[in-house]
C-alpha cells in the first residue's frame, strides 16, 4: 500500500518536473525530442530515488568516534584531552548544522535561534567569525542523487556568476530532477532553488519570451503551496515591468483571494504587500480615469462612479499597510494625493503624521518631505513649516530641503532666527556633498552681509569658534581655490568673501584667487592685445 | 549631484529585533525584482508609466578582455610559502611526539641536568659513594636508540619503561604535557582559524592613486609591500596605456621602497589633491607618508599602539588625518604631527556580544562626525561632543534582513561614488547603507561568495548612472563585481546578477600544462590567499583593471570594458546558429541511432564533459570525473542530450579560453623565474635516505632504443594529432612497419584419436564420462525411447488451432535467433511445437547438454564424422556455438504427412544424434551456419542413421524460407 503512494507521488511529481523540464526546454532549445529525454531522466531518477527509500538517510550526524591521541604516557594530560575532544567536536562541526542543506528553506518556521546559539570558545582572543560552511561541499552521507544534484547544482551557479545563460539553462534542464525529494524540506528547497534560478535564467536569456516566463511562473506557483503568495507578487512585478497592467492586475487579483489553511508569518506579511500594490495599482488606475474625466469636462456620470470605485479599493488596501511600520513613500504619496482630490485634507493630514512621527517607524526623511510639502501646498503657517523642517534638519542637516529652512527663517528676521538660520547654513555647508555648491556658498555670503548690516557679526563668530580649527583645510586651501575656479568662478568669488571674513583676508584661499585672478586678467588682456594687433 | 535624497524609495517592512533568517542555500542573488514603484509622470495614460525595480535585472555589464589574470610583477623567490592544508587541532599529539623526540635538549634538559650525576654513561671510574645512586647508561642507550621508532618506541622494553615513567614521569618535562597539549591544540586551532579567515589583513595592502591622464595613457603609482615578510613598503609607477585596443598596466622605472617593522596588512590611500597621504599599518605601528605628482614619497610620522592595531584609514575630506582603530576598542584620529586623539572607546562590542575584539572606523560625509564599526554594526559618532553621541548606521539584525550568525567584515565610505553611502560587507551579503537613513539598507546584494569578502573597491563611471563595487575575498581569491545605480535623485538600484571574476587560482587551467612536480609548485603559489585588491579606472576608453596581490607578494591584474550591445549580439547570434547545428544533428534520427548504438561516441561526449568540468572548476574536477565515470547508465540514457550540450558547451569554451599571445608569453616567463627561483633555494632539504646504484649497475652507454630519431620524432607527432583528435593511435598512423602477426595454433582435433580410450577421454573432459559410458554400453536406449514416445504423445495431444500462432512466433523468434537462440530454442521445444523435425530434439538435448557443460559453448571444434556427405570444406567452416544451436524452421511443415518408418528413423535419428553433430542444413544458404550439437563419440547407429535424416532436413529449410515470408507478411 505504501508502496503504491510513494509511486503515485513520483509520478505526479514526475509529470511536474516534465512540464517544467518542457517548458523550459521550448525557451531554451526549441527541440521537442528532449522534452521527453528528461522525463526519461525523470523516470530514472525515482526509481532510483525510491531504492533510497528503503534505508533512509540517518537524521544526526553521528559524532566522530573519539580518537585515543595519545602515544604519550601522562594521566592528567590525558583527561583534559578528551574533555578537549568534545568542545572541539561540539563546536568544530558547528557551522555544518546550521548551513546544511536540511534546513527549511522558506524560513517561515518562527525560530529562537538568536545571537546565543554561539558555539563555546575557550578564550575570546580568537578571531570569532561563523564563517559559512560550504553548503555545497559535500557531506558524509549523501546519496547518489544528492550527490549529482549537488555537483548540477555547483556548475549551474558557476555558470550564472559567470553570466553563461545558456550553459546555465542547459544544467537546469537537469536539475529539475530535484523537485522528486522526498523529504519535504529539501522538496522546499529545491522548488526555491528552480524558481529562483530559472526566473533568473529566463530574465537574462536572449531567447526568452514574455509567455515563457508567464507560464514558468504559473507552473512554479503551484509546485509548492508555500511559495504562491510571493511568485505571484514576483509575476505581478514582472508584468509592470515589460508594461502589461492589466494582466498584473488580474494576477494580483487573484492572489488576493488566495486562501490556503494557515498562514506563516511570512506569507502573512507577502499577503499584505500583495494587498497594498493592489491597492496601489488601483491608485494609478484611478489617476488614470481622473486624467481622462478632466479632459472631457462634462464628465459622464458612468466614469466617475468608476474611478470611485478603484477610490474606494486603493484606499481600503493602502489604509491597511500604512499602519504598519516599514517605509511605504510611494503608497503614502499615492494615498494623500487621492485623499487631496477629495478635500479630505485632515485625514491626508492625520496620515502624513502618523508617518512621520510614529516612532515604530524608521526614520525616513521622505516622511517629513511629504508633510513639508503638503503643509506648503495648503498653505500653512510658516510657523508650522519651519516647525517640521526643524525636525527634518535634526535628521539630515544636508538636506536640500534645509535652504528652503534658511530662506523661511530669514523672513521671520528676530535674531533668533537668523541665528538658527546661520546654524543651519553651517551645518549644511559642513557636509562634503555641498562643498561646490554656489546657491548654498551665495546664501552664506548674503548671511555675512545681512548680519553686517544688522551688526551681528557676533553670531558668526560663534558659529565660527567650533569649525575655525577644520574649516580651513576643509574649505579654503589653495587646492580648493583652483578647484573651484576650475568649476566656476562665480563659486570662487562667493568663497572669497566668506574666507575673508572668517578666516582673515591673507587666508592661503584669498591670495591663492587674487593669483588667479590676476592670471585671468593678463590672459584677458593678452588676448585682446592680439586681437588689436589683427 | 549628492546633496539630493531620493524621492521615493522602495516599500519594505521594518522589523526589528535578532536577525530571523537561517543561512540556507544562497542563490538569493537572483530571480528577483524585489520591489517596484510607478513614476506617474502626470500622464493620463498607463502605458505610459515607467516602472521601477528594485532589481534591474538587466544591467549594463562588464566583459573581461581576457579569460585569466595576467602577472604584473616576476615572481619573488618565497622561501617558504603555506599550502592550502588546513592544520587539524587534534594532530597536537603528533606534534607533541616530535618535539619530544627531535627536541629532546629543549623537552628534558633541566632534568637532564640534575640527574646528570646519577647516569653512567661509562666513561672513567666511577667513585665507590657513588656506585649505589648510578645507573648504567649502556641500558639507557638501547632504550633510546629503540625510540627512533616511530610506532611504538617502548613496546621493548615496555616494563622498564612503564618503571621509568612512574619513577619520572612527573618531574622529568620541562614543561608538563597536560599543558604543552593544551597550549598546542590552541596554537593548531588557532592557526586554522587564521588560514580560513584572518581578520588583521581586512582592507587589503594594496593601493593605488593617479598621477595623471591624458588621451591616450593614464600614470597612477601603485602602493604595495613585497618581500618574503610583505615588509617593504614599494612606491611604484604604473602606465595603463593602450595596445591593441586592450588596455594593459605596465611599470615604469624603479621602485622606490621603504623598509617597514612588520609585515604590511593595509595600506589605505587618500584622495590626490596637490599632494596624497598614504597610510600604512603592521600589527603594532602605523605610518603615513605623503606623495605629490612631481616628487617622490616621503615618509612622514609612525605611531604606536599597545594593542594589535585594526584599522587605519586616511580621510578623505582633509589631508594630513587618518583614523586608528585598535583591539583594545579604542578608536582614535590621527592628525599628522600631532599625538592621536582618541574619540571613542568601547569595551564590549557594540549591540551584542560577538566576543571580537576587532574594530574598524571610517570618515563619513561630515569631517567631524566618524564611523565606528565592530563585528555587530556601524555607529556614527560625532567627535566634537566629549560625551559620546551616537547613532546606528547600521546593525546586524532583522531590520536589514539579516542571517543569524552573520557579522560585520568591512565597511568603507564609498566617498567617490555617493558622499553619503557606506558599503557594509557580511559573510553573506554586502549591503549600501546610506547615513542620512539609518538602519535599512539602501541596496542589498546576495554577494555568493564562499569566504567572507575582506577587500572592497567603489568604482564610480564616468556616466554617473552606474556603479561598481568589487569584492574579494581571502581565502578563496574570489572577486565579485556588483554594480548599482541611483541613490541621488532616484532610489538606489541594483543592476543586473553578481559577477564573478577569475582569480589566479582558475587561471592555471588556460595555462599550458606543465611537469606534474612543476605544475604543483605553480598551484600551490597560485592558491596562497589574496592580501589585497586595486582598480584602476580609466574613463576615456571606459576600461576597469582590477589588480590582485596574494600573501606571498605577487600582484596579478585582469581587464574589464563595458560589454557593449554589439558583442552581446553578436553572443546571441552565435548562440543561434549553435542553436540550429544542434537541431540539425538532433533531427537526423540516423545519427542519434547511431550515437545510441556507438559506445564510443558516448565516450567521446564523456571525455568532452569532463573536459568541460576541468576547465570550469578545478576544484570540482576529480569529482565531476568520478562522477562522469561512475555513472554511464545515465549517460547512455540521456545521449542525445548529452550530446548537445557538448555542441553548446563548445560554444563557450572559446570565450571561456580567450587568452591573448602577450599574456601567454608574460605566464610563461613568469613561469621560468619561478621555476629558477626555486631551484636556488630548495624548498626543502633532502630529508630521505638516498641509496647509490652507481657501483651496482653496469651500463654499456648504448642506446637501447631501437627506433631512430627521426622515427622518434615522426611518432611523436603522429601520437600528439591522434591526441587531438581524441582517437587511438593504431599501427597504421604510423611510419612503423606492421608487427608480425603470429598464426593461431591449429585446433585440437580430437576426431583424429579413433581409439576408445581417446575417445572416452575426450568426452570426460567435456564432462561427458557418464554418458560416454552409458552410449557405449547402451544403457540408456529404452529409457530414451521410452521418453521420447511420451513427449511425442503429449505434443499430439496439444497440438490444435494454436499452432499457427506459436509457429508464427518461433518463426518471428527466429529472427532474433543470432542474438539468443539459446532462449527461444527452449521455448521451441516448450512452445508445443508439433514438428518431429530431429533439429529440434537435437536443440533441446544440446541445450540441456550446454547448461550441463557451459564451458564447452565457446570452443570452436573441427569434426569430420565418418561417412558425412558434407563437404569437407562446409564441414571445415562449422562453427559451433550455443546461439546457433537452434534451427529455423517452419510451422508449414506441420501439415506435412510422413510416413511411420521414416518417422521412426527420425526418432532414431533425432535420438542418437544427441551427442553428435547435427547436420548442417548451411547447404542451401552459404550465408549461415547450421546449428550442431557437439559429440566427441560417433556412434555407429548415429552414422547409419543419419543418411535419411538428411531429406527431411533439406526439405525444412526451403519451407523455412516460404514460412519466414509468411509470418513476415503477418506481422
């Protein structure tokens, strides 16, 4: 009775192997012969494989028998070697278990294994590094078939990091063979190894069509029930890419409604990004329909009720993956516009604070752009502006965003804001990315001259004091001036004044622009010299 | 422009806590998109949307120029360089055991000493006092001699021994085993440990900068150390320039090289403003020397540190200040002239315990603000304030997706490539963290790589769009290239799959084959591990060199240039035609019947195979062979297959065995010099026992070689085409004259003895002594007529409609018959065939006798019965064998009524030709031969039975032939 299970099984799994062998083999080779050499192959295989059944492989790993080392006659350095035996043996061998190819693939198990699983080291000098072992070498035990499919499997990755498409596609052809395991982990994995390296081999190869790869996928998502949620996201993705919508609508869709007993975590979480592009794929639909219903003003009735249909559906989906922690810009944005549209600016409002400010969240500076931005757009105080640009400086004191900052608090005026305005000017300029700016070095020359005016040199001064023992070499070296002058001489000419007035006036910066300057101008007259002798 | 932070940036869950995930099979670096945003560029229209990927699966690529890496430098002459083997910690006995025995002053000399007294070694009188405290030495010596012995060296004088020992053995150690083992089996460990991955050479010693540029040619200064120790530190020119349209790197001029205290593990070069600061670290001191495009390298200051230095890294933003990290969790700034400053100082690890001492740091986009970095994560910290204030770039956990057990290996400010990213290397991935948003990884790479990545170079293009990191690592000298876009205006992107480069170690496969002895001392130079990497990147022709220094001081270079679209079509052209010779051979189904039928054409794809495997993985190779042998079953299944596979491996065999003549010729002059090198210092001295045969041997000086030189040569040649073309080199390839062929001796024949007694011993040697015996005295007569009668009775009985069905079979089995007539002559007899055809009783009987004598089957015997109306040549050319033993015959023949004598004749005939030959119906048919059963002993009823035998037998086999048509024409 077993007996007949087991074959069933091989046979169903099999035929599975053989379409995929086939479908694969009519991308690659278009040679209909071999579609049926492989299942050959296959056939050969699970015999093989259910000869293996009768002895199955011992689950543990037996420990090495202990060697007697000693050829030495001393009692006591006798027993501390073997007490030496077993810590190396426990932690020698290690590695092995948690890279062996038992483990389950799609880490959908929750499990404890933390930081203290650490194998135990007698003194902590040693280099402690858990270096991978060679999931590929070859272990003790293994049977002829893992064997092959282990040496397959080595030469189709040699062939990938080597970008051999073909050879590549030619070892996979093979390698389908694993999909007969018959342990359930190692069937896992090998449903992830082929899913993951065919797409790969189908996305690089230059005979590849868009309907092998729709079909490979289809065949994928159902050899294991595990991996459906994301090849079907992976599919959706896919099809936006080569620019067909409608069918990665239809395919997110129908992974929506997929139900299938209970869920693991991370199918849950797969889940949930499958709703919210669906969501959000409703978004750019209902963009769609909006620009079509502005350009023909009247507007029938039949449009609107659609595009407040896919209103209704992205907001429903959006909603949901908002209010769990991770970084989601693009539905955040896609979620407010439509929110906007319909002068729903509280909730937009409510949305875009939860995204900022909800410290469960990564400290995403797009989340303050957006509120920035949103603020500005409504038409709010520039108390408030100021207020989350603040915060967004605290974050990035580099961000572009921080001369929008400048420039509002310079329009408020009070010393105190044209202090914090300085502050923020020297915490942009101290970033290297803004080195060679000229708007940022032309606000600092302004500043200079607006505090001048109004007599407080004394805030410069106090900006000055803890950058006066690096800015000079970060900024004003004779290097820096060449360089400059080099990129543009209205650049030069801003830092000029800013070098003279805090570092002095016979700055290495200054002497070094007045020798250019210098050199400019007689190259100038040189030539107009000659241009007057013509 | 850098300022600027993308956007968008691409949907992800943050998790936080302990990293989840297990490390399990790592192909992770493909098949993906991973996640995907619209650009909805206000307009109305979907198709109009340009979708972004996380993964551009598709990514501009780099092509190498040539195959293999190329030597930069000769060879230096290393007296000793370590092999690959990894030492075993449970080999410290061993260990233990020779320094007892070949260090034995070392081992026992203070007790040497004290009991110098108590010895006698006779030598002089021994004083009267002392008589009684002495003992004998001349025992002593026989004992020790006995030690040499490796295997048991006390098993002589076990019980003296064992005294001695109980006596000693625990005073006579200068230092007690139990502590020697154990320090030893830590040394061991540790040493493995430090052949698998050795943390004090993360960042590499190698470094470059650039000079100058111009249209053609670009002048840069390599930085590397040389010498047996990596302890002198060289400044040298490198030209790339153009040959061919290939670039390729060359020295100028002399190395100008300091000496340096200690091994060099990093070397860390700044940006070149007017002048460029190159930082060096051994384990205890680090050095900066500063180097201008018109003068020569100074050395400029040497610190020192109490504990083993870890990082020195040479700022980027402002000359003259590097960064020093050190195993004691210090981390301080170094400005050049001043003492160092220490800025941060942690004394555990950072967010967990890695139980790791080693620290790294690097500047980041603020001057002020530095990275501080162990195992577990990356910390920014600000070194204005006195109280540290910190925060994570970075840490080892779920939030950036990682495996457990994975820790922090490298990290570098990526400062020409993006201001504001850090690359962050794993065992198992390598992570774009950008510092504006902490914690979740701008761009994660699957990097594949079997050792941990410890060098990494960042490579911005010219174009801007695209960037390139390289990888190596240490043990295994692999390089990975990764390349991204994005991270300014755009969210970062990653393009296309890793890639791998080859490394010295793969390249001595393309290289000509050497002497086995030679070409192991190649191997083993060409596996010492990686120390470091460079890059030179050459924007005008758009070319990338990636330089590549091992332990042992020798720097290997290869060249990548953007593979362009053209070359990628013309790849996939070529696929294509590949494509259609594999159709065309796989459509002609002659070929693939032959290939089916032809073992050799599947040992030709074998051989191909395996050559295939070799050429790809050397590491790999002896088990792809065995693999390749050990399973021919499969192979003759999936010929065909197999079959085209080779036809497409073919295809990329040459690109994968692109080598240039230039790159040849620099392998083989390195070659030359290290050969030379070596052969000035012997590796090892000659430790074995040489025996001297001069005086044995006599030798005469003539050659003993029979065969000419010009023969010699011809057959050289001949043997080294007939290697090409894979085949056998037979005697007619070549010039030689045929061997003499030597006559088979005559066949025994034992007809020739007409005497009893040669007779009976003939037959007894057939095994036939028995019946010889029972013929002779007529023993068995009755009791085979009796059963033959039987049989007959019971075939009568079965005979009916069947039997033109069973005739047809045997009729279609004998078709079959030259391959087993064995088998279906018994199912003739079993198949109720009704005919009284004596062939058929004969073929049942010699059957029987066959299973009873199977040695007899294969010998080939010449009978010539008396009174046979054969002729003498047919009779000659009978061959008897056991698949022949069966005749074709016909169910026509059923209807064929005899009389009652003659069938009675046949009876006898049928009977008593059991032990003699059948007669051969071949008289018709030249073309085959009659089966006939074998006997030594003819009869004289046999030979007066046989004359009427012949009729029916002639009869049968024209009728065979009408019935072979008929079943034909009814299958």
């Amino acid at each position: 009775m077993y007996a007949t299970c087991v074959t069933l099984k091989f046979t169903r799994r099999c035929g599975e192997a053989a379409r995929i062998a086939d479908r694969f083999n009519r991308t690659v080779r278009p040679s209909p012969a071999l579609g049926g050499m492989i299942t050959n192959g296959c056939m050969l295989k699970s015999f093989k494989v259910t000869e293996e059944k009768g002895n199955p492989l011992p689950p543990q790993r037996e420990k090495k028998p202990k060697t007697s080392p000693c050829v030495l006659r001393c009692g006591t350095a006798y027993g501390n070697l073997l007490a030496m035996d077993d810590i190396s043996a426990e932690w020698m061998t290690s590695p092995v278990r948690d890279c062996g190819s038992d483990n389950d693939v799609s880490n959908d198990d929750d499990d404890e294994d933390d930081e203290e699983e650490e194998p135990i080291r007698k003194r902590s000098k040693w280099p402690d590094l858990p270096i991978p072992a060679p999931w590929y070498g070859e272990t003790s035990k293994e049977t002829g078939f893992h064997r092959s499919s282990r040496l397959c499997l080595n030469q189709i990755r040699e062939c990938l990091l080597e970008h051999r498409w073909q050879e590549a596609a030619e070892y996979l052809i093979s390698y389908f063979q694993t999909l007969e395991e018959i342990s359930t982990p190692r069937q896992l994995l090998a449903t992830e190894i082929i899913f993951r390296l065919g797409s790969e081999i189908l996305h690089q190869h230059p005979n590849s069509k868009l309907e092998d790869v729709n079909h490979f996928f289809d065949l994928m998502k159902n050899t294991g029930v595990r991996g459906y949620l994301k090849i079907s996201l992976e599919h959706s993705f896919h099809l936006l890419l080569t620019g067909n919508f409608d069918d990665a609508v239809r395919q997110l869709t129908t992974a929506e409604s997929w139900r299938y007993g209970k869920q693991s975590a991370v199918q849950a979480d797969k889940m949930k990004l499958i709703h919210a592009y669906r969501g959000f794929l409703s978004y750019l639909s209902w963009i769609s329909k909006k620009g079509s219903s502005s350009e023909d003003d009247d507007g029938d009735v039949s449009a609107i009720q659609e595009m407040h249909t896919y209103f209704r559906q992205a907001c429903i989906s959006l909603q949901e993956i908002l209010k769990l922690p991770g970084v989601w810009d693009p539905f955040v944005v896609g979620y407010v516009n439509m929110l906007e549209f319909y002068n729903d600016h509280e909730g937009a409002l409510n949305v875009l604070k939860e995204y900022a400010y909800d410290s469960r969240f990564p400290p995403n500076p797009n989340a303050h752009v957006y509120l920035y931005r949103f603020l500005k757009r409504q038409g709010s105080t520039e108390k408030k502006q100021i207020r989350v640009l603040k915060i967004l400086g605290a974050l990035v004191p580099s961000h572009e965003l921080m001369l929008e900052l400048f420039s509002l608090l310079l329009e408020s005026g009070t010393e105190q804001s044209l202090k914090e305005a300085l502050d923020v000017l020297f915490n942009l300029l101290d970033d290297c990315s803004w080195k060679h700016s000229v708007a940022a070095w032309t606000c600092f020359r302004n500043m200079i001259k607006l505090l001048r005016r109004k007599k407080l040199k004394h805030l410069l001064e106090e900006g000055w004091e803890t950058r006066k023992d690096w800015w000079p070499a970060f900024h004003f070296r004779t290097y820096h001036a060449r360089a400059d002058f080099q990129l543009s001489r209205q650049l030069l000419l801003m830092k000029v004044v800013v070098a003279s007035t805090l570092v002095g006036n016979k700055c290495m910066y200054c002497r070094r622009k007045n020798e250019l300057e210098n050199e400019r101008e007689a190259r100038r007259m040189i030539k107009t010299h000659k241009k007057r002798k013509r | 422009m850098d300022s600027k932070f993308p956007d968008q940036l691409f949907p992800v869950f943050y998790y936080t806590g302990p990293p989840k995930k297990k490390a399990d099979c790592p192909v992770h670096a493909w098949g993906l998109h991973g996640h995907v945003y619209g650009n909805d560029s206000g307009s109305a229209e979907v198709a109009d949307w340009s979708f972004l990927a996380q993964r551009k699966v598709n990514g501009p690529t780099w092509a190498p120029v040539e195959s293999i890496v190329a030597p930069l430098l000769p060879p230096k002459s290393v007296n000793k360089w370590s092999s690959r083997h990894l030492p075993s910690a449970m080999d410290f006995p061993k260990h233990m055991q020779n320094f007892y025995l070949y260090k034995s002053e070392d081992a026992f000399s203070t007790m040497n000493h004290l009991l110098e007294d108590h010895f006698d070694f006779g030598s002089g009188e021994l004083k009267e006092c002392m008589k009684k405290t002495t003992v004998s030495m001349k025992n002593m010596e026989r004992f020790m001699s006995s030690a040499k012995f490796i295997k048991c060296p006390l098993k002589p004088f076990e019980k003296r021994a064992s005294l001695y020992n109980n006596l000693l053995g625990d005073v006579i150690h200068d230092i007690p085993p139990g502590l020697l083992g154990e320090l030893l089996y830590e040394e061991l460990t540790l040493q493995r440990e430090e052949k698998q991955f050795n943390e004090v050479a993360t960042g590499g010693a190698l470094g470059f900068f650039l000079i100058s540029t111009s249209n053609t040619s670009q002048e840069g200064c390599l930085v590397y150390p040389r010498k047996a120790a990596l302890n002198s530190l060289n400044f040298h020119k490198v030209v790339v320039e153009f040959q061919e349209n290939i670039p390729r790197p060359k020295f100028m001029n002399k190395p100008i090289n300091y000496g340096v205290n200690g091994t060099i593990r990093q070397v860390s070069v700044g940006p070149m403003e007017e002048s460029v600061y190159v930082g060096v670290r051994t384990d205890y001191n680090c050095g900066v020397w500063v180097a201008t495009s018109a003068q020569k390298p100074q050395p400029l200051d040497v610190v020192n540190t109490q504990e083993r230095a870890t990082c020195l890294t040479v700022s980027p933003h402002m000359p003259g200040e590097l960064l020093v990290a050190s195993e004691s969790g210090v981390a301080y700034l170094w400005t050049v002239g001043r003492s160092l400053q220490k800025f941060r100082e942690e004394e555990g690890n950072l967010y967990f315990n890695a139980k790791s001492p080693w620290r790294w740091c690097d500047f980041s986009a603020h001057p002020r603000v530095m990275l501080y970095a162990d195992r577990t994560g990356l910390e920014l910290s600000d070194i204005r304030s006195k109280e540290t204030c910190s925060h994570t770039v970075f840490r080892i956990g779920a939030t950036s997706g990682c495996k457990s057990g994975e820790r922090v290996i490298l990290s570098r400010y990526l400062c020409n490539v993006n201001t504001h990213h850090h690359l962050v290397t794993t065992q198992h991935s390598a992570y774009i963290m950008d510092e504006r948003f902490p914690c979740l990884p701008m761009i994660k790479w699957d990097h594949m790589m079997a050792s941990p990545p410890m060098f990494a170079q960042a490579v911005g293009t010219a174009s801007q769009h695209q960037n390139t990191v390289i990888l190596g690592s240490q043990s295994s000298q692999e390089l990975t290239l990764l390349q991204y876009s994005g991270g300014n205006a755009v969210a970062a992107q990653v393009l296309g799959a890793p890639q791998k480069l080859s490394c010295p170690m793969k390249s001595l496969a393309d290289l000509p084959v050497q002497i086995p002895h030679r070409q192991k001392n190649v191997q083993e130079r060409l596996t010492v591990p990686a120390a470091g990497i460079a890059s030179i990147y050459y924007d005008k022709e758009e070319s990338l060199c990636v330089l590549q220094l091992s332990e042992v001081g020798d720097i290997f270079y290869q060249t990548l240039r953007p593979a362009s679209q053209d070359s990628l079509q013309a790849a996939h052209k070529e696929m294509l035609n590949e494509d259609s010779v594999t159709e065309q051979s796989g459509s002609s189904p002659q070929e693939s019947q032959e290939s089916v039928n032809n073992p050799r054409t599947n040992i030709v794809s074998q051989s191909k195979c395996k050559i295939v495997s070799q050429s790809d993985c050397p590491p790999e190779t002896s088990d792809a062979r065995i693999h390749g042998i050990n399973e021919p079953c499969v192979n003759m299944i999936l010929n065909p297959l197999t079959e085209q596979e080779d036809v497409s491996l073919s295809k990329d065999i040459p690109r994968t065995a692109k080598v240039s003549k230039a790159t040849l010729l620099k392998w083989k002059s390195w070659l030359n010099v290290l050969r030379n090198g070596q052969r000035s210092t012997p590796r090892y001295s000659q430790l074995h026992w040489t025996l001297k045969t001069k005086d044995h041997f006599t030798f005469d000086g003539k050659p003993r070689d029979i065969l000419g030189k010009d023969q010699i040569t011809s057959l050289r040649n001949n043997m080294r085409e007939v290697m090409e073309k894979k085949s056998v080199l037979t005697c007619g390839a070549t010039s030689l004259s045929p061997p003499e062929v030597l006559p088979t001796p005559h066949p025994v024949d034992t007809q020739s003895w007409g005497d009893d007694l040669s007779q009976r011993l003939s037959a007894s040697w057939e095994g036939g002594w028995k019946d010889w015996w029972e013929e002779k005295l007529g023993l068995n007569r009755e009791k085979r007529i009796e059963e033959l009668r039987r049989k007959r009775r019971r075939l009568k009985r079965t005979r009916g409609p069947r039997v033109a069905l069973s005739g047809s079979f045997t009729t279609s089995a004998s078709y079959q018959s030259d391959l087993d007539g064995w088998s279906s002559a018994v199912s003739d007899f079993g198949g109720q065939d009704p005919d009284l055809d004596s062939s058929t009783f004969s073929g049942y009987l010699s059957t029987q006798e066959d299973s009873a004598e199977p040695e007899r089957t294969g010998r080939v015997l010449q009978h010539e019965p008396k009174g046979s109306k054969l002729s003498s040549e047919e009779k000659s050319n009978v061959t008897l064998s056991r698949n022949k033993a069966k005749m074709p015959k016909d169910p026509s023949q059923e209807g064929n009524p005899k009389a009652p004598k003659q069938l009675k004749q046949d009876y006898m005939s049928a009977l008593f030709s059991s032990q003699e030959e059948v007669v051969d119906a071949g008289t018709e048919g030249t073309d085959f031969f009659f089966p006939m059963s074998l006997s030594s002993q003819v009869s004289s009823i046999s030979n007066s039975q046989r004359k009427p035998s012949l009729g029916p037998f002639s009869q049968s086999s024209q009728s065979s032939k009408q019935g072979k048509k008929r079943a034909r024409m009814g299958f």
